[in-house]
C-alpha cells in the first residue's frame, strides 16, 4: 500500500494481488443554448474499485444544473447549483448542496476568465467526520482558461 508519493505506508503490508479500477462517465444537456441565454443540467459518476484494498473504494455521485445570462457578448453571469454526494466502501460517507455564482469574461476564441464563488452545506454521514465537521464551506476562486486549437 503506497501514499501518493510511492512510499510504502508505515504498519501496511503490499501484495502483488493488490490494484485497482477507476470508471468516470458523465453527461450534460443543453436545455437552453442562445446568444444571450445559456442553461444545462450535467451528471457525472466517479467510481474506484480496489482489488483487496475494498476499504479504499471510492464513489462519487454528482448532479449540476447551470443557469447562464450574457451582459455583453464577451461578460457573462450566472449560477450553478446541485448536489455532491460521496460513498467510501459500501457507506455513505457525505454529501453537500452547492451553490456558485459566477461571472465570466469570454476573450475571443482563445481564453476564458471566470470569477467563483462555491457555498456547499457539508454533512458527513458516517465516522470519524459525523456530527463533528458538518457545516457550510465557503471557496472563491480565479482562473484562467486557455484554448488550444
């Protein structure tokens, strides 16, 4: 058993046997796709299945509607909101509505500029994170998209 960076895990034994799969499929409809108007509704499914390692198997369920207004050709606002939930083995391990205002600044054919802001509503759903780290989170943040092609 290995931490991110390769090392062997202190009080873990490895096996050849050991080794894992990892599935992602996901999805998104246009409801809406206009010059000014803008709105879908995405999935996306995450899912790792260890071999002998079960206690790792990881799933991830998520469910996005995004809502999106052009104020001028190039500066667009809108919000995103749906729901994230997370399963460790067989266990519900947390979930969390979201919700994200954005603001985009489209450059021509080659980048894009977004401007975020995520409130999600965390409630872990089994131990040693139940009860004890439920609550909002509150996460802006900056990027840069660049086109290549």
């Amino acid at each position: 058993t290995l931490d991110p960076s390769g090392e062997p895990l202190p009080g873990t034994t490895g096996d050849p046997a050991d080794g894992a799969v990892t599935f992602r499929a996901g999805g998104r409809y246009d409801l809406v796709d206009s010059a000014r108007w803008q709105a879908d509704v995405e999935y996306d499914f995450y899912q790792t299945l260890h071999f002998r390692l079960q206690d790792f198997n990881l799933r991830s369920n998520r469910v996005l509607g995004t809502a999106g207004y052009a104020l001028t050709p190039m500066l667009w606002t809108g919000v995103q909101a749906g729901y994230q939930h997370y399963a460790l083995g067989s266990e519900a391990y947390s979930g969390a509505p979201v919700v994200i205002p954005f603001v985009s600044l489209v450059e021509g054919g080659w980048g894009l500029t977004q401007l975020v802001y995520q409130h999600a509503q965390v409630s872990y759903f089994s131990k040693p994170f139940e009860n004890v780290r439920d609550g909002p989170t509150d996460t802006a943040g900056l990027s840069q998209t660049l086109y290549w092609g």
